[in-house]
C-alpha cells in the first residue's frame, strides 16, 4: 500500500491526531518536506463544540451508539 500527501498549492497543514489502518498517521511529519505550515489561524474548538476521541475504538463505540435514523 502507498500511502502519500501532496501540495496543491495551499500552505497550511495541521493534522491533531488522524489514525490510518489504526495507528496513529503522523501526518505533520509526512509534510515536513513539502513546506507548510501548520498555523492555519483558527481553532475549531472556538467554533464547534466538540469531544476529541483518543482512541480508534473510542470512535467507533461513539457511531455505533449515536449513528442511524432517530439517534443523536
């Protein structure tokens, strides 16, 4: 499997914490090279009231227990 990440002419990149097949992707360290930054401007925690899951399994249990017609 390849895995990759390309500029499309943006200049900012900030992964939080995205998994791949499980483990954690370390996305910004795959940018390192491509010369982004990762200071978007904002931060969605000013804007969306939110829950960081932690774990693969933590997203999961969430979208089994509040996902399909008439959950929340």
């Amino acid at each position: 499997m390849r895995r990759a990440v390309a500029a499309y002419g943006g200049t900012h990149f900030r992964d939080t914490g995205s998994w791949f097949n499980g483990p954690p992707a370390r996305l910004d360290a795959v940018v390192t090279g491509l010369g982004l930054t990762d200071d978007v401007g904002w931060d969605p925690a000013d804007a969306y009231d939110y829950r960081q899951f932690t774990s693969p399994s933590a997203v999961e249990h969430y979208v089994l227990r509040h996902s399909g017609a008439g959950r929340h």
